[in-house]
C-alpha cells in the first residue's frame, strides 16, 4: 500500500482524533484514536523513528538525538501541511465508518519496519513506516492532542533521549 495523505482530527463529540488515511490506489481508511490508544502509539512511533535512523545510517549512532532532531527538521519543513485532504469519491475497504482501534504491533522485515494497527476484533491496517511519514504524521498528533486539551505531553524521540540521559550524565554499565 502507497500513502498518499492522512489527515488527523479531533472530534469534539466522541472525545476522539480522527485519522484518515488514504492511498494512491484511491482507498480511504478510517480510524478513532483514544486517549489511551495514543498514549500506547506515541512512545512505539518515538522507536520506530530511532530504528530507521539506526537502519539507515548506523554510524551515527552515538549521535543519534542530534541526527533525529535535524532530520525532523527537514523532513517536516519540507512537508506540505496546507495542502487539503483530498475528498474525492473513494473505496472503503473497511466501510465509511470509523474503526476504533485497540492494538498495535510492529513488523521488523530487512526493508524496515511495518507498523500494525487493529481494533480489538476485525480488520486494520499495516504499512511500512519511513522517516518521511514519520516525522510529519508525529507532528501532526501532537498538534492534534494539544488542541484536544488532553493534557499529554507527547516529547519526540531526540527530546525522550536528552530526558534519559541529560548532557554530563554519565552512564556506567
């Protein structure tokens, strides 16, 4: 499956984010994220971010905060979020209505990685996580929960290490 957009919404109503998500062969997706759900998300984005950093360039491990924090840089400035989601008539592989999910898994294969998102019974959807979708799709959470007012502090993966491992801490093994 190609992505072509997504697109994240808060409703209001259900006390939810809406993400939608539709791909080049014309299929749209529909999902509920749940505070919760998110909660379980955010912190396997933040590592599936670091593996493809690991995976792509593995000597820059050791500076692997800085690497990430220039990259989201880029990558999201070089992101175009005001071009509108596309609304033209889709198909549904899931139906039109929302799929609540409820688990998510990852997929390691040598290209990278897949991520796996499900309701608790029935169909989701897997599809291959890269930087460039990455980058933007975290932005566009945190910006979406900060105005849900849920009070969550989604902290991206170069901020999560500096937490881990503040400058001149020393790390004994």
């Amino acid at each position: 499956m190609n992505i072509h957009q997504f697109n994240l919404h808060f409703n209001p109503e259900e006390d939810r984010i809406i993400f939608r998500l539709n791909t080049f062969g014309r299929e749209e997706f529909r999902f509920f994220f749940t505070r919760r759900f998110i909660k379980l998300l955010w912190p396997v984005l933040q590592q599936l971010l670091d593996n493809d950093l690991k995976r792509r360039a593995p000597e820059t491990s050791h500076v692997s905060k800085a690497v990430l924090e220039f990259e989201r840089e880029t990558v999201v400035s070089q992101t175009n979020f005001q071009q509108k989601y596309v609304e033209t008539p889709m198909t549904y592989p899931l139906g039109e209505a929302s799929v609540l999910l409820s688990r998510i898994q990852v997929k390691q294969v040598p290209q990278g990685d897949i991520l796996c998102l499900h309701p608790s019974s029935g169909s989701g959807i897997e599809f291959m996580v890269s930087n460039t979708f990455l980058h933007p799709f975290c932005k566009l959470l945190a910006d979406t929960v900060s105005k849900a007012d849920w009070n969550m502090n989604l902290i991206s993966a170069p901020q999560m290490m500096q937490a881990q491992n503040p400058q001149g801490a020393k790390v004994l093994h």
